[in-house]
C-alpha cells in the first residue's frame, strides 16, 4: 500500500474535508447551544399493604396494587385533566403568545409524553412520577400536583368501593328482612286457615277419631240394650197389661243407691249395736237419699201427665223414658258422626297441607340463610368501610416529594457537540472516499504502466501559479467562515421562526437509542 499516495491524496482533497467538518461542527455546537435545558423533576410514591391483619378486619377493597396504579393512572391522565394542568401552571405561555400555539390534542399529546409514571416490581411496589419542563419550579409543581390527584383518587377509588359495598349489602340485608316478613305472614295466614289439618295435631286427631268410632260402638249397643228393653216392657204390657219387675229398671241411680244402703244396714244391724259408728254414718246416708228419693218422685209424679193433662200410666212413664234415652244417644250420635267426618277430612286434607307447609318453611329456611350470610356480610363491609374511611387499608403514601432540580437533565451539550464533530469527520471521510472511488484519471506512472503497458522516461506533476493557489485557499476560507456563520445563523433561525428543533433533536436521540 502507498501510504505516501494516500496521504497525498487527502491532502489534496483536504479542502472538502475542511469544509464538511466545519459544517459538522458548526450544526452540533449550535444545535448544543440552542437547544433549551430540560429539567426533570420526580416524586416517589410506595404502595403500603393494609396495616391491620386480614384475620382481625379485612377491608373489602381487593384490588391490586398494580391494577388499582393503572385505574388511577387512566384516571388522571383524561383529557380534561391534562388540559387543566396544562392551564393552570402555564406550561405552555410560550407557545400560547405566539403563531406557533399549540392545538389541544398537541398539548395533551405533548403532555403524555412529557408525564412519566414507572411503577417498580417487589414486595412493596415504589411508584416513581417524574414531568419535564423547561423551567425547574414549574417540572416540581406539576410533578407534586400529580402526586396529590393520585392520592386523591386512590383515597377516592376505595372509599367508594367499600360505601358502595356496603350499601349494596345494606339493601340487600333490608330486601330479604322484607321477603322473612312475607313470608312468615303467608305460613301464619295457611296455618291459621288450615288450623284443623295441620300435621303436628295429626296423631291427636287420629286418637280422637279412634275414640269417637269407639264411642259410636258403645252408643250402638246401648241403643240396642234399649231398644231390646223397650220390645220386653211393650211384650209384657200386652200379655200382662202390667209392667211387672220391668219397672225396677227404671229406677233412677239414687234409688238403686238407697236400695243397696238399705240392704247394708240390714246386715249391718244385725251384728253391730244401735250406736255403733258405722251403723249411725248408715242411718245419715239413708235419710239423706230419701230426702232425695222423695223430692225426685214428686217431681216425676207431678210432670207424669200427657199435653192434655191426663196422668200417665207408669208403663207410659217407663216407655217414654226408654224413647227419651234412645233419642238421646241418637243426637249424640249424630253429632259424633259429623265430628268424625270432619276429623276425617282435616286427616284427609293433612299430606296436603303438610306438604304446602313444608315447602313455604323450606322457603323461609333458606331465605332466613340468605338473610343471615347478607348480615354477617354487611357487618364484613362496615369493617371495611371504617378501615378505608380511616386509611387503615392499602394506601400510597409519599416517600419524596418532587423538589426543583438544580441542573438540567437535558441536553448533553457535549455529546451532541461530539456528535457534530463525528458527522462531520464522517462526512468528510466518506466524500473523499468516494471522489476517489469515481475518479478513474492517471495520476501515477503506475497508472500508466497499469493502463497503457508502456513504461515511461519520466513524468512530471500538474503545477498550479501562486495566483491559483490564493485563488484557492481564499475560496476555502470564504466557504469555512460562511459555514461558521451561516449554518449556526440558519439554525437559530429555524429554532425561533419556522420550527423548535428540541423536539426534533429528541426525536433524533429517542430514535438512536441515546435519548
């Protein structure tokens, strides 16, 4: 390789390389100088877990904590919110006093991209909120004003929660109290209706209807027994015209009483004394059953007259009494009989109502447990409502509010300088690289004797006059001090007149992978 060639060259088309490291050179110092600083200013969040134990009080907000940060967020960043921010601390009185004023969705759009919110992994999650801007006090402002609507909504976003919760369980637990007390006025209206059939006087009525089908076979053979002695006193009468000892079965039971007493005292005289106690206790039984005896002949004797006023014979008296006894037992048991029907009808009517019963009572079983699982789950969202009424629950609290920066984040005034100064040199490079490659002319005798085949005598180099040669370097220098003033010129006015060049180089940068 002819290194003494090479540098020959470049030496020669040094003038180009000049020319493009200036304009390099002179677009990234400008572009440095001219670019506004941007301070960035943070504020750091932590979401802390709920400081009572769950086994204690659980609050009834269950969100996560990177959910609950992402509902907060899309909260926040609304398009009213932003613009009001955007309003209220001027962050762009700049623009807005100039031809240059921003469209809303530039603003909001600008804003989004200007508010950062990176939310960290762990145990504990750290939520950093950082905002630019040109002015320090203003990037602070607007980051600690973001920093109090994420505590306000998060405050927000969970008492509702739990107040919502608790109401629903509140109307909850107030509809099924309402549904019970339905309820329980239908069991108490069909028990009341059905108070004769229900099932748990079913075995009392099922004894009361054995009982009276019993009575009604001890009042069948009663009437039977007097039916019977009704036939033997009419026999007798006809075939005797007389009663006869028929008569002694209608004594009344005080009569047969005194009898037996009678016949005691007989016996009983016989071997005891006069004085004797048992004798004289005999003696007042007997008086006082005549009395009785007595007043109750009297009484038969004086209503022992037929409707015409007529005595009646003493078979008259006995038949009549004999038909009274039959009569009686008759209505007795035709009321026996209807209260058997209706004990049979109500045991009839008990499956049915047993089954009726059943099922409003499984009803209002299972409404009951309703009610009470929406009880204990309301008394669940009171606790839960008080713990995020108190702040007890998961919170995020601050653990550094944003202050003003004291030096700017942005730019990097030296590395886009460098950057400047290696497009240039790149630039620079390249161009006398490629001059070189299209350039096919015959500048050495190797290139005569390579093109041609012939080797010369000798050869001689091109000679430029010394007017040519000032000529030349006065055109460089002229070019240079145009570069020098007209690049970093143009450049400003771009910046204040057509367009702002932050955006652009920051573009540029986020695009490079350095911004």
């Amino acid at each position: 390789m002819d290194i003494k060639f090479y540098l020959a060259i470049f030496w020669r088309r040094f003038p180009y390389f000049l020319v493009l490291l200036s304009l390099g050179t002179a677009a990234g110092v400008t572009v440095a100088l001219t670019l506004q600083p941007i301070y960035v200013a943070e504020a750091r969040l932590v979401v802390e877990s709920q400081q009572i134990p769950d086994e204690l009080a659980a609050s009834t907000v269950q969100t996560e904590s990177s959910e609950q940060l992402q509902i907060i967020q899309q909260r926040i960043f609304t398009r009213d919110n932003l613009l009001e921010i955007a309003n209220r601390f001027d962050v762009y009185e700049d623009t807005d006093s100039t031809s240059d004023r921003l469209r809303p969705d530039e603003k909001i759009e600008d804003l989004s991209q200007r508010v950062r919110v990176d939310v960290g992994i762990g145990a504990a999650a750290v939520v950093t909120i950082s905002f630019d801007d040109p002015s320090p006090l203003r990037a602070a402002a607007v980051t600690n004003e973001i920093v109090t609507l994420i505590l306000q909504e998060n405050i927000k976003m969970r008492t509702t929660v739990s107040r919502q919760t608790l109401e629903f369980f509140t109307q909850e637990t107030e509809q099924l109290e309402q549904e019970l007390s339905q309820m329980r006025g239908q069991i108490l209206t069909f028990q009341e209706a059905n108070l004769e059939a229900l099932p748990d006087s079913l075995n009392f009525r099922r004894t009361q209807q054995a009982a009276a089908q019993e009575r009604i076979l001890e009042l069948d053979r009663e009437r039977i027994q007097l039916r019977e002695r009704r036939d033997r006193l009419v026999q007798l009468f006809e075939r005797t015209g007389e009663v006869g000892l028929l008569g002694s079965l209608a004594r009344t039971p005080e009569e047969a009483e005194l009898q037996d007493l009678l016949d005691e005292y007989a016996r009983t005289s016989a071997l005891l004394s006069d004085d004797n106690p048992r004798v004289l206790i005999l003696r007042a039984q007997i008086a006082a059953l005549e009395g009785i005896v007595a007043s109750q002949q009297a009484v038969a004797s004086a209503g022992a007259i037929d409707a015409l006023g007529t005595p009646l014979t003493p078979f008259e008296v006995q038949l009549a009494d004999l038909e009274g006894q039959i009569n009686f037992i008759d209505e007795q048991k035709a009321l026996i009989v209807e209260a058997l029907e209706e004990l049979s009808s109500s045991i009839a009517a008990t499956p049915g109502n047993a089954l009726t019963l059943a099922t409003l009572e499984r009803n209002f079983a299972n409404l009951r447990a309703q009610y009470d699982r929406a009880v204990q789950n309301r008394a669940v969202a009171e606790v839960g409502d008080t713990i995020e009424a108190l702040s007890k629950g998961q919170r995020i609290t601050v653990i550094e509010q944003a202050i003003p920066p004291a030096s700017p984040t942005r730019p990097n005034r030296r590395l886009i300088a460098a950057m400047g100064i290696g497009a240039g040199l790149g630039l620079g490079l390249g161009l006398i690289v490629l001059l070189e490659f299209l350039n096919t002319a015959i500048r050495r005798p190797v290139d005569i004797i390579e093109g041609l085949k012939i080797t010369p005598i000798m050869t001689l180099p091109y000679m430029r006059t010394r007017g040519q040669i000032w000529r030349r370097r006065l055109i460089i220098l002229f070019t240079l001090v145009a570069i020098l003033v007209g690049v970093p010129g143009a450049l400003w006015y771009i910046d204040t007149n057509i367009q702002p060049l932050q955006p652009i180089f920051d573009e540029i940068l986020r695009r490079v992978g350095i911004g």
